[in-house]
C-alpha cells in the first residue's frame, strides 16, 4: 500500500462519521506538566484551549467505537483511526496518563466532518457534533524549563479542541499548511 493509498484510507475512516451518532467519548489524556510544585501532573491550565490526549474513543450509538491515536511517519506524526483491538482498559494509567471520560466534548449527530492533510500527514480532523465544533490536531504541549509550553504540530498526541478559533490563535511551532482533503 502507498503512502497516499493508506492516507486516503484514513480519510474515509473520519469521514464515514458523517450521519452517524456520538454517544460518548473516552481516552487517555496526558498531563500538560509532569510535577507543578511538587504537587504532581497538571492535567488543566486555564491559558491552555485543548486537552492533550495519548488516544480518544468516539463510541457511536450502534455500539461500535472508533479509536484516535497518532501514527509516526519518517518526519512527523499524523491522526489515525481504528477499531479498538480490546476493551477499554483504565488500569494501568497513571503518573502522566490517566484513563477518562470526555463529557465536555460534543455529543451527538455528526452534521459535518472536513478532514486536513499537511506534507503527507491527516494533521487534522474537524466536526461539527450536535451543533457544536470538535477539531482534532495531531500535535503535542512540549514543556519548556521555564514551566512555558510550546505547541508542536505533527506530534504524537491528539489535542482536541472545541473552539475553532482557538485552533488558529495558539501559538504552533511551524505554520499550519493544511488543505481540505478530497473525497
């Protein structure tokens, strides 16, 4: 399979949400910062428009699941999608990682879904979920020594967002170049 096979592949994984319903989401999220204070992981900063996640289920109201993650090419990271291959597992999660539920993302039907691609990557997924905007980035917070954070773009987690604008107003690393894949 080619590079561009398996990105049009990926394509049609998001976009095959269209029409279908979200009844929940679930996930492992990652903290922000690893110790603040020596208080431990810091999972929320009021400055910070997204959760950072490791992965993120979308269960569907038919009962199947669609699992988020990244996959690393030469060069970068870009969004994936996949059955899960087992059962949620929220036991093994802790320190930096902690398994949980996603109530403040959008739920719903799924009225609309543009996929991005950038270079050779699905660097973003956007939907519009029971009236109300989702946007998954293929990215990461990199901490900085200050305790600053820095918004890398293709990076292994998943940052999800649910406002638009705050997608084009944090300050990337690189430009976003992405363009509105064809399907």
């Amino acid at each position: 399979m080619t590079r561009d096979d398996w990105l049009a592949g990926q394509t049609r994984t998001f976009t095959a949400l269209h029409g279908k319903r979200v009844d929940k989401w679930t996930g492992v999220e990652m903290a922000l910062r690893e110790d603040v204070a020596g208080t431990g992981p810091q999972f929320a900063d009021p400055d910070v428009p997204c959760l950072q996640l490791y992965w993120l289920q979308a269960w569907l109201d038919d009962g199947s699941a669609l699992e988020i993650g990244t996959c690393q090419d030469d060069d970068g990271f870009g969004l994936h999608g996949q059955s899960p291959d087992k059962a949620s597992d929220d036991d093994h999660w802790n320190g930096i990682y902690r398994w949980r539920s996603f109530p403040e993302l959008p739920t719903g039907p799924v009225d609309h879904v543009a996929v991005f691609h950038e270079r050779h990557f699905l660097a973003e997924v956007h939907f519009r979920i029971g009236a109300r905007p989702l946007a998954l980035v293929a990215g990461e917070l990199e901490e900085t020594h200050e305790g600053g954070l820095i918004f890398q773009r293709l990076d292994e987690s998943v940052l999800a967002f649910t406002d638009l604008v705050a997608v084009d107003r944090v300050p990337w690393n690189t430009a976003r170049q992405i363009h509105l894949a064809a399907f």
